[in-house]
C-alpha cells in the first residue's frame, strides 16, 4: 500500500480537528480518557480517533500532517494518563479490532481483543497453550508491545507473526523472531501500530484447558486486587527478584499519596481507593521507586506506561510521555 501525500502542515492556531484528514470511524475533540483506563484518572485527549478499521487506520496515518504527534492507546489496562491530558492525537483501537478467530491450529486476534477472550477462543476450539493469556488484564495490542506475560509464558512463546501499520499508513505483517520480543519489552520502532497478531496454539482437550484457565482466575482472585481500580503490575521484575518482594522489604505495603495507595492485596499494583488523581498515582510510583532504591539499591522500572502531560503550573512546557 503506498502512502498518500501528507497533508501540509498549517498555522499553530488551527484546532487539530480541523487538519485531520477523514476517516470512517469515530473522532471527537477534547475527548475524556479518564472513563477509558482502568486507573479511571487522567485528562482529555486534544482529538481521540476511533479508526473502523485497519485500512481506515491506514489511511489516516498515510494522509497525517507529519507534525501531528501520535499516541496509541488499546484497552486502558496498563496505562497511566496524566491529569494535563494528552496532545495531539490519540488513537484507540476498539472494535473494529477485535475480531478473533481460528484457523487451524492458530488463532488469529486484532489488536483490540481482550486476551481473556482469546484465551476463551482458543479453549472453545480446543487450542492449548494460550492459557496464561487469561490471567493477562488487557489487549493483544498492548501485548505485542510489552511482551505480556503471566503464569511462566509470554507472548513471544505463542506468537508467529503479528500485523503492523506504521506512520506513513503502510500495513505489513512481521515475524516474531523480527520483534526483539524480552522480558516486557520489544524492539519495534514506537511508530509502529500493531493490529493484529497470528498465535500458535497446540490440539488439546478443552476440559483440561478450562482447569488451567480456572486454576488461573482463581490464583489471580487470590492474590490480585482485581476488582480495584489498578493497572495491574507496576514495576517490572528486576533480574533475580520479584518486584513485590522488594515493594515489601522496603516497607511500602499499604503506602498512600493522596488517594492513591499500595495495594494491601499485592504490593506492586497500585490502586485508585476513589479520589486519585493521576500525579498521586505517579508520585506513589515514584515514592516506591525511591524507597526500594534507598532499602534495597534496587532501581524498579516501570511497567505501566505513563502519557500525557501533568497539569503545568505557570510557564511550564508538556513533556509527553515518560519511556
């Protein structure tokens, strides 16, 4: 597919809704995010694009003027927006990405499907493998990002190939070896749009997939705060450590900013008790950050990601999204 010419790039005056080039799905200005992540906090996107599909995605970014910047956001599960909003555009990918299906002994997911529901697919057709996915609290998209995993696999363990729309509206598809696929990391360019994804799976007994999944749900019921308003873990294990262990060590279980607090449950989710606000959520991130460092000489790093801007006190500038 070969990209449209760019839009031109017009006066700083002009509202970004009116330099977007048309697309067939949704588009809305000063678009609420906090009702779409699973923090529930955060300020506005300046536009939110629900693209139909993928050739409507395509086209949008083909047809973008260069200067407009873009984020990428999927289910919400496993991201913090900032209570300054997000500027530029934003896209979600929602439901004309979440088909899910089964060919062979694959299954083949849009980047807007939840991973519990193709842990659910791949079960009705008798697919093993994809258990773990159902203890993941998010989208294939994010995913393919992150490398999610959970319950001892990761998605470079099932995945073959997955779907990609880059910044000048081309779509092609990539292998997994080609991904740079780590623990929760992934080599891919930060333009890149994942779509879709192709996921082996193995012939077995749906009886027995089902146990594994209900093992899964009652372990993460166990011992997960998953009826909070969390983004699921926070910190990254370090290598040879587990993140909580040294969440506990440095004495952060139960630890408040604001309304944000440390997860009595589970120490390395964060949870909004009802009155947070993102830059409590971040200042208590920050706040355990520095405590294990000091108590254990640990650095933790962040598996949730952070967009946005704070809401800027006078003469600050935005400082976008932390890596």
């Amino acid at each position: 597919m070969m990209p449209a010419p760019r839009a031109p790039q017009t006066r700083p005056d002009v509202p970004l809704i009116a330099r977007l080039p048309p697309v067939r799905g949704r588009v809305r200005a000063e678009a609420p995010l906090s009702a779409v992540t699973w923090f529930r906090v955060g300020g506005p996107a300046e536009v939110l694009v629900r693209p139909a599909d993928a050739d409507d995605l395509a086209a949008l970014l083909a047809a973008l003027p260069a200067d407009v910047p873009v984020t990428v956001i999927g289910v919400g599960s496993n991201l913090l927006v900032r209570d300054g909003g997000v500027r530029g555009l934003v896209i979600r990918l929602a439901g004309g990405f979440a088909d899910v299906h089964v060919t062979g002994d694959r299954v083949v997911a849009g980047a807007g499907a939840l991973d519990a529901t193709v842990a659910k697919v791949a079960r009705d057709a008798g697919l093993a493998g994809l258990e773990f996915l159902s203890g993941i609290p998010g989208g294939i998209g994010g995913a393919l990002r992150m490398n999610a995993g959970a319950y001892g696999r990761e998605i470079k363990d099932v995945l073959v190939s997955a779907r990609v729309v880059d910044r000048d509206g081309r779509v092609f598809d990539v292998a997994a070896a080609d991904l740079g696929l780590s623990y929760r990391h992934s080599t891919a360019p930060p333009d890149w749009v994942f779509v879709g994804a192709v996921l082996q799976g193995t012939p077995g007994d749906p009886i027995e997939i089902a146990a594994r999944m209900d093992a899964i749900r009652d372990a993460r019921a166990a011992s997960q705060p998953i009826r909070g308003r969390t983004g699921g873990s926070t910190f990254a294990n370090p290598p040879c450590a587990r993140a909580w262990e040294l969440i506990e060590q440095a004495g952060c279980r139960g630890l408040r900013v604001g309304g944000a607090q440390v997860s009595e449950q589970h120490c390395n989710f964060l949870i909004n008790t009802g009155e947070a606000t993102a830059a409590d959520l971040e200042a208590l991130g920050e706040t355990v950050r520095r405590r294990v460092h000091e108590t254990c000489g640990v650095d933790l790093r962040w598996e949730i990601r952070r967009i946005g801007d704070p809401v800027p006190a006078s003469g600050a500038t935005r400082t976008g999204e932390t890596p």
